[in-house]
C-alpha cells in the first residue's frame, strides 16, 4: 500500500556504453577499427547512413585489392585509369549527398517560411478583430449619443408644442400634487427656492425647553421606563469553561448551524 519515487527517473541514471582499452597486434588491420571515429551519440546506435558508409567502406577496401602493382608501365597506366574512375564515381556521390542535403535544407526552409506566413496572418486576423471591435463600440457608442439627444430633442418639442400660441395657463393643482416631480414636491433653486433660508422652520419651539422647571415637569410627565433603562446582559453564544475559554465543538456547532441556515 505505500510507495516511494525518487528524484531521478530511470533514463538520467543510465549512462554512455563503456570502450575498453585494445591493442593492435603488429602487422594486423582489423576491419573494425575502420568504426573507431564512430561514438555513442555521434553515430551509434547506427542507423541507414552509417551502414550505407560501412559497406562503400568495405567496397573501397575490395577495390584497393583489385589494383595492379606499379612494377611495369602499362600497370601503371592501368593503375591512374581506375583511380581516375574511382575518384569521378567519389565525385558523383559527393555531389549527389550535397543535392540531398540542400533538398532537407530547402524543405526546412519552406516549413519555416510557411510557418511564419502562418503566424503572420494569424496576427493580422487578430489585428483586424480588434481594429473591427473597436469600430463597433465606437459605433454603438456613437448610436447611443444620437438616441439621447433624439430624445431629449423629442421631449422639448412635445414640451413645446403643448403651449404652441404661449397663452397663459391656471395653476392646476392637483396636478401637481399628483405629479411627485413637480414644483411642490421638489422645487428648483433656479425658480428663486433656497432650502437653507428657511431653516429655521425646522427648529422645535416648546415652552418645556425654555426653563428649568419646564424640564423638570417634562421628565416627570415621562414613564419610568424611559428614564430607567434596564439593560439585560446578553447570553454567550458559544458554551465556555470554569477558566472561560470556548470549547472547540461549540464553535464547531455554531459553525454548522450558519452553514445550515
């Protein structure tokens, strides 16, 4: 039922494959040492390539043998006729691995290149996007404005048309008694009303406030319960000890009942 997992995973303890030391014996060419260039990571595990280059390797090899000696002139002669061979054939090859890698190079190029052309258009659509977004809240905002002042417009020609000739007009009363907008109910300072001149109004006059006796008859002519204030203590919410420090579960339980509720 338990487990443990360490640091490391089991691929970062592994480590490169271990060559020995070897020694030549004298007058011996093994075919293997012709790999000694080859290293973990560079070229082993071996893959197509390296096998492809093992077995011209071996073909060279095999064409060495086939050549004639340098003992006589028409050897020698037959001799630079297939080294000539042999070096246009190398030629070819080469020639034709430098084509190879100029075809990836090239593939890798257009991948990039449409890569980028992708990633450019994308960021011009987004551009575009934003910049049509922005026109359309301008817009829409543009056509809220139209529609308030088309309103405001609307309602100060239907204020205006209703005393076209500019007759004199009686004060309707109940009107403006039931119209809770009106200059009764909430009077404009440009039509010459100051609240604050008339602040006195407000104040309360009683003959009760004036003198020492009035308050006094005043405070006598009130219940009990006004001047005598009896305050009950409150009762703990939460279950104390003797040293008054509250209980876990009391907390525990108010708690639940807040949640409850």
């Amino acid at each position: 039922t338990l487990g443990t997992q360490t640091d490391y995973r089991d691929g970062e303890a592994q480590t490169d494959p271990y060559s020995p030391e070897y020694v030549v014996p004298g007058g011996s060419m093994p075919e293997l040492l012709t790999l000694a260039t080859l290293t973990w990571g560079r070229g082993l595990p071996a893959g197509l390539a390296e096998v492809e280059m093992i077995e011209r390797a071996r073909e060279k090899r095999a064409w060495e043998a086939t050549l004639p000696a340098m003992d006589s002139v028409s050897n020698i002669a037959k001799r630079r006729k297939m080294m000539d061979h042999m070096e246009r054939k190398e030629w070819a090859f080469r020639e034709q691995e430098i084509e190879k890698l100029q075809k990836a190079r090239l593939e890798v190029l257009k991948e990039l290149l449409q890569r980028q052309e992708e990633n450019q258009n994308k960021l011009n659509a987004k551009r575009l996007d934003d910049h049509w977004q922005n026109r359309q809240k301008a817009k829409e905002e543009k056509i809220k404005k139209i529609q308030h002042d088309y309103a405001m417009i609307l309602r100060k020609l239907i204020a205006k048309k209703k005393n076209v000739m500019g007759k004199l007009e009686r004060r309707d009363i109940i009107k403006e008694y039931t119209d809770f907008a009106s200059q009764t109910y909430a009077p404009l300072s440009r039509n010459g009303y100051f609240p604050d001149n008339h602040s006195e109004r407000y104040v309360v006059k009683s003959c009760y406030l004036d003198t020492f006796a009035g308050l006094c008859e005043l405070e006598a002519s009130l219940p009990d319960y006004v001047t005598q204030v009896k305050i009950k203590a409150p009762k703990p919410k939460y279950t104390t000890t003797e040293t008054g420090f509250i209980k876990r579960s009391a907390r525990l339980e108010v708690t639940l009942a807040q949640v409850h509720q």
